[in-house]
C-alpha cells in the first residue's frame, strides 16, 4: 500500500482499504506496551487537560477535516436536505409508536403528546441550526460541545449519540419488519424467528438486517443518488399520510376522544418522552453541512422548514387514528392499517403498510447517511480510531463509518424487540437535545480570553440552577404528579437563574448569519424540556442508560482520553512549525 503524510512520502496516494496497525492506532500511547502502562499512569493528569482544553472552529472545520484525507462532494441544496427532514423523520415513530403510546400510556390525548414533544424538538432544532451555520461540518453537535464544553462533555456525547444512531437504526428496522408482515397479510411476528431467549430478545429478525444492509449500501454509493432516492420515496410517503389523515377524519367518531385523559396528565407526558423518537433524527441534516452547498442558507431553511411541517403533520395523524379507533382497541404494533380494517376500508391497510415502509426506508437510507458522518467526525478527533475517518476518493462517502454503524446496528436489531430499543433511545437523544441547549449558551455568553473570569464563575452558577431547578420540577412530577408545593421552589429558581443571565451577563458573540432568537430564554426552556421528558421515562430505560454511559467511561479511560491526549499534543507541536511555514510564505510573496 501506498502512505502519505506522516507515515510516508508526500504525494503518494494511500489505499482506501487498508488495515495496518498505524490507522486504528496511530497514537504514541499505542506504540507499545510500555507506552500504554505509562499512559495509565498518568491518566489523571490527562483527565484534567482534557476536561479543561477547548477545540475551536478553525480546528473543527479546516484540521480535523484532513483526517478524512479526502473531501466529501458538496452536492446538496436546500431542497435535498429539506427533503432529507422529512425522509430522516417520517418514519417508524408515527406509525408505531403513536398506537403504541395512545394504547398504553396517553389515550386519545396522545395529540397534547405530540405537542409537547414537537415544541421541546422545535427549541432544539433553534439550536441545531445556529451551530450548524457557524459550524458546518459533519461532526454535529460532537464537533459543537468540543468547541464549548471541552472533549469530555463532547466524548459523552458523542457516545449518546453513537447509541442513538445504532439503536435508532435497529428499532426503524425491526418496525420495517412489522409492518412488511402487514402489507402480506400475516401475523405481527410471523416472519421473526422465535426462540427460547429471554422475553424482549426471542425473537430473532433476519430481515431487520438485511434492511438495514441494503440502506447501508445506498449510502455508501453516493449521497446525491440517495438523496433523489429519498425524494421519490418521501413523495410517495407523503401522499400516503395526506389520505391517512382525510380518510381517518372522514371515519372519525368523536365518542372515540371520551375519556380524552384516561391516563391523566402524567400519561401524556410518559407518551411525550417515547414519541419524542418520532422527531429523531432532524440532526443528521447538521451533520450533511460539509456536503452542502451554500450551509448559512440551505441548512436554516432544510431544519426549521421541515421540522416545522412536520410537527403539524404528527398532531394531525395522531388525532385521526384516535378518532377512527378507540384508544383500547388501537393495535400497538401496527396502528394504522388495523384501524381502516376496522371501518370496513381493508384495502387501505395495505396501502398504509406500503406508505409506512417507504417512510422507514427513507428513515434508514438518511440515517445511514447522517450518522456515519457524525462517526467520520468522531473518529478525526481520535474518540475512535482514525480508520473510521476515512472518506473514499470516488465516492466521496465514508465508507468505514458506515459499515461500523450498519454492522451495530443489525446485530442489535436482529435480537432486541422495538419497546426495548425505543425507550433506551428517548434518554439518550433527550440528553444530547439538553447537552445543545447548555452549548449554546455557552457559546453565546463566554469567549475564551476574552470573558472576564468573574462573569465564567457567574454563568457556570446560573446554568446549574438552570439544570438543577429544571431536574427538580421533573422529580416533583414524577413523585407527585397532583402536588404543587415543589413548584413554587423549582419554578421561580429556574425563572430567576434564566433571568439573572439576561440581566447580569452580556453577550460575547453575536451570530453571523442566523442566530436562536430570545436567548437566553429558549435555550434555557430547551434545557428544562428535555430534562422534565427524560424524567417521565421509566426505571428501566435509565438503568439501560446508565450502564451504557459506564460501558462509555471504561471505553474513554483506557482508550479514548489517551488518543485524544496524544492527538492534541500532536497539534501543539506543529502549530509553531506551521507558523514559521506561513511567515515564511508570507515573506516570499512580500513586496
């Protein structure tokens, strides 16, 4: 194989599909055994730099890139990544969890679900978007918390959003399979393998995978030919719930919506946080930023535009179904094609199925695309090894990212049923959404070198009564949903703390383009939000998340701190020899 760079001569272009220790771990810490022991050693030291050190956006946008060794192609337009909103979030949330959710937990208030989890996905989508202009490269909100927060908060982060991609990969795929069975007019789980494995993990989907292979392999291909792919099949997507939602209001029986609370107000909630998945995956358009365009104009228009259709979309589709059906007799796993059959329009049950898969393919062939560029930037910064960096010349994709996250995601998809996954994945997307809110205010409100320390001290005080307030309103919730004594402490805490902000600390950056409007308000409302959602999950999707994050920690204390360490010496000791190339350059063009 040929090398370039460091590890050969200048010029020489390297092969895509090599497997040489150097690309997985270039890193001095994991040149030997005694380098590794030694790095151990000082893990606390490196702990320290990491959690206090900031990357910046020229590192970000301009050196991590070089990583990748070649660019992705800048193919895309606002009407691509609008199209993408829809493609990457119509999908397995509104046709399964919303019959889901009416079932169990919300009834026919499964709307004011909708509504409360559209608003707290709006004020994130605000955050996204100022990012996203200011910072257009694939790493998303990763690349955005190292900038702000520092490598730590970004690697959590990153891990989260990691998990996201490979479970919310997996849960679409399952869906498809349901839905597949559907369409034949067979039994839910006809097609699944079943076996004597513990309940939640028996039944085994083989066409889960070979799904999720397919996706995978479009999207390695080329993003403009998945991106017209995508547009065909949203359009087909679209017509479809456009008659879902006619037909269901023409078979509508308002005696259906009585109880409209029969769960109470804390069932709606409970459904907001699940159903919250239905709006996953608007941040893979942040990350297609590098390939896009014209960013600071297409990605505005891309997010708000889509995301805010779509919200109307979901409340609209949920309203029908319960409507049509009541809420008890709502079939949880295939919601929509059940409910026609069950006013006589038997034929539409299958046009829904067909509507459904098309909307979970678009899900999984953006998916495929978006979360294996937020991987491409994860690995530059050496959180995982560099090899998954790698973007192939010709097809200016990243392959091995997306091979990493396919291959994760069918073997989680052929074990794990959809209730399983879909819980683990509301916390862990909830968690990023909140970590955004707490950057961008970060970003607006401290600039290093420049922020003088007593107003740093200020801002960190105000955030954490922000975060603590708004945990507190949540857990007063949880333990007494009719109470309301805790609220008149955690309500005018979180108020006061947004407004000392307000009043106490200036801004220190002003957007360029496009920014969040009434900060610190609706970034902090954001904060609030996603934390009182995340509380209305049950135990089991915390204690799911919680080992994951410890699987995380283990992984970054014995390999990621000590890559990202090695990395970021790495750059010190070039930036003195870069700038004697630049004053050097800038002599022999002098006058």
């Amino acid at each position: 194989m040929g090398s370039v760079g460091e590890h050969g001569e200048e010029g020489r272009q390297r092969s895509y599909w090599r497997w040489s220790k150097q690309d997985f771990l270039p890193e001095e810490s994991f040149q030997s055994w005694d380098n590794y022991l030694h790095a151990l050693s000082q893990t606390r030291f490196r702990f320290k730099d990491r959690l206090i050190s900031r990357s910046d956006d020229a590192n970000e946008i301009d050196v991590l890139r070089k990583q990748s060794e070649n660019d992705m192609k800048r193919c895309l337009t606002w009407w691509d990544l609008t199209w993408f909103g829809f493609g990457a979030v119509i999908g397995a949330g509104i046709f399964v969890l919303t019959g889901q959710e009416a079932h169990k937990d919300a009834g026919p208030a499964i709307i004011l679900s909708y509504v409360a989890s559209g608003v707290s996905a709006m004020l994130s989508v605000f955050c996204y978007t100022e990012f996203a202009i200011e910072i257009p490269v694939a790493g998303g909100s990763f690349a955005y918390l190292r900038i702000e927060l520092g490598d730590f908060a970004a690697f959590i982060t990153a891990g989260n959003i990691l998990l996201e991609s490979i479970v919310g990969s997996a849960a679409v795929a399952r869906s498809w399979t349901s839905y597949f069975t559907t369409l034949l007019n067979r039994k839910t789980n006809s097609l699944r393998i079943h076996t004597n494995l513990t309940d939640g993990y028996n039944l085994l989907d083989p066409i889960a995978v070979v799904v999720l292979a397919v996706a995978a392999t479009i999207a390695m291909i080329s993003a403009r030919k998945t991106s017209q792919l995508n547009w065909i099949a949203s359009a087909v997507n679209t017509i479809v719930i456009l008659f879902v939602i006619i037909a269901g209001f023409a078979h509508s029986d308002t005696s259906n919506m009585t109880p409209f609370l029969p769960f109470g107000a804390a069932g709606v909630f409970r459904a907001a946080a699940i159903v919250y998945f239905a709006y996953g995956g608007f941040d893979n358009i942040a990350t297609m930023a590098e390939e896009t365009k014209n960013p600071s104009r297409d990605i505005p228009i891309g997010l708000l535009g889509s995301m805010s259709i779509i919200t109307v979309i979901y409340c609209l589709m949920a309203l029908s179904l319960t409507m049509m059906q009541k809420y008890t007799e709502i079939d949880p796993d295939a919601a929509y094609p059940i409910a026609f059959q069950s006013v006589g329009m038997k034929w539409a049950k299958y046009l829904v199925a067909l509507g459904a898969l098309k909307g979970m393919t678009t899900v999984l062939l953006v998916g495929a695309l978006g979360q294996a560029r937020y991987t491409t930037h994860i690995a530059r910064a050496h959180m995982i090894p560099p090899w998954f960096a790698l973007v192939h010349p010709k097809t200016g994709t990243p392959i091995n990212a997306t091979l990493l996250i396919a291959i994760a995601s069918a073997v989680l998809a052929f074990f794990s049923s959809l209730d399983i996954l879909s819980s683990l994945l509301s916390v862990s997307t909830l968690f990023v959404f909140m970590m955004m809110a707490v950057a961008l205010l970060v970003r607006r409100y401290y600039v290093r070198e420049i922020t003088p320390r007593m107003h740093l001290l200020k801002l960190v005080i105000f955030l954490l009564i922000i975060i603590a307030s708004s945990m507190g309103i949540s857990a007063y919730w949880g333990l007494k949903p009719d109470g309301w004594v805790g609220y008149v402490i955690t309500l005018p805490l979180w108020f006061l703390a947004t407004l000392a902000i307000q009043l106490f600390l200036p801004q220190q950056r002003t957007p360029k383009v496009w920014g969040v409007p009434l900060v610190p308000w609706l970034p902090s409302l954001s904060i609030a939000t996603n934390i009182f959602l995340m509380g209305s999950l049950g135990q089991d999707a915390f204690i799911r998340f919680g080992t994951c994050t410890l699987v995380m920690l283990v992984y970054y204390f014995l390999f990621g701190l000590h890559a990202t360490y090695d990395m970021a010496q790495e750059q010190k000791k070039a930036e003195p020899l870069k700038n004697i190339k630049d004053e050097n350059t800038m002599g022999r063009a002098g006058p």
